[in-house]
C-alpha cells in the first residue's frame, strides 16, 4: 500500500507541475484552434458547394436556351426548305407548261389582244432558259429606285391641314 500511496503522491506532484499545466493548456488551445480551423474548411466547403449548385444552374439554363435557338432554327430553316420547295415547283410546274399550253380563244383577235397585254403569260417558249430568272425577285437597285420614287411622291403629296381651314371661319 505504501507503494501505492507512493505512487499517487507522485502522480499528484507531476499533475500540479507547472510544466505540466502548461503543457495541458498548449494542447487545450492547440484543440480549440484545430476546432476553429475545421470550422472555417467547413464553411468554405459549404460555399463552394453552393458556387458549385449555382454555377451548373447557370450551365443548365444557357445549355436549355442553347437548344432553344437551335430548335427555332431547324424549324425556319424547314420553313425556308419549304419556300424554296414550292419555289422549285412552280418553276417546274412552269416547264411543264412549255410549249404544251394551248389557250382558248374563240376569236384570234382576243387571243392578240391578250398577247399584246401580258407577252409574259403566252410565250412561255421562248423564255424556257431564263424562266428562272423571269421569276426572281426585283434587284436591289429596282427596289431602291420604287422607294426613292415613293418617298418624291410623299413629299409632294402633303396631307390636308384642317386647321388652317377652320381658323378662316
């Protein structure tokens, strides 16, 4: 027993050493600065989570806008391979008219008269090359002369001022 007596007295003495209390306060700040530190990785995990969950929100909805404009495409593009289809058909339409059409005019003269109207319609033959081009759209030179020529015509037709009208009564 006296040894055990011996031993605790010992143990007692070593535990009030100031080196050893000094040692337990390094280790008890030593714990609470690691606990501080897993706090701060926590919370920048946590934001980085959060800038991660934004950031493929973001991705989500450009990649969704993305295939927005691609599928508005394809559907104008079939429109446009539809204008151009029934374009091609016309023309076609037009080719197989040639030289086949027979019109009928009771009377010659009419048929003339007709003639002398619209050439276009009644001699197909000899546009059969250029049947294409008969059919395109005005030039743009074309088109910019009929705008100059409305925009004369505008100047000089001025609307009628009611005013000046009513301030002669």
């Amino acid at each position: 027993m006296y040894n055990d007596l011996k031993k605790f007295q010992a143990e007692l003495d070593r535990r009030n050493d100031v080196k050893y209390a000094s040692k337990v306060e390094i280790d008890c700040a030593k714990a609470k600065e690691m606990k501080n530190e897993l706090f701060s990785h926590q919370e920048t995990i946590s934001i980085m989570s959060q800038q991660k969950e934004a950031q493929i929100k973001l991705y989500k909805t450009r990649e969704d806008k993305e295939l927005d404009k691609v599928i508005a495409l394809e559907n104008k593009v079939k429109v446009l391979d539809n204008i151009v289809y029934k374009t091609n058909q016309s023309v076609q339409t037009m080719n197989m008219l040639n030289r086949n059409c027979k019109t009928s005019f009771v009377k010659p003269k009419f048929l003339k008269k007709a003639q002398r109207a619209n050439p276009r319609l009644y001699n197909i033959g000899c546009y059969n090359d250029n049947l294409a081009l008969m059919l395109a759209p005005k030039s743009d030179e074309v088109i910019r002369l009929e705008k100059a020529s409305r925009s004369k015509m505008s100047d000089l037709i001025r609307p009628f001022v009611y005013e000046k009208l009513n301030n002669l009564y």
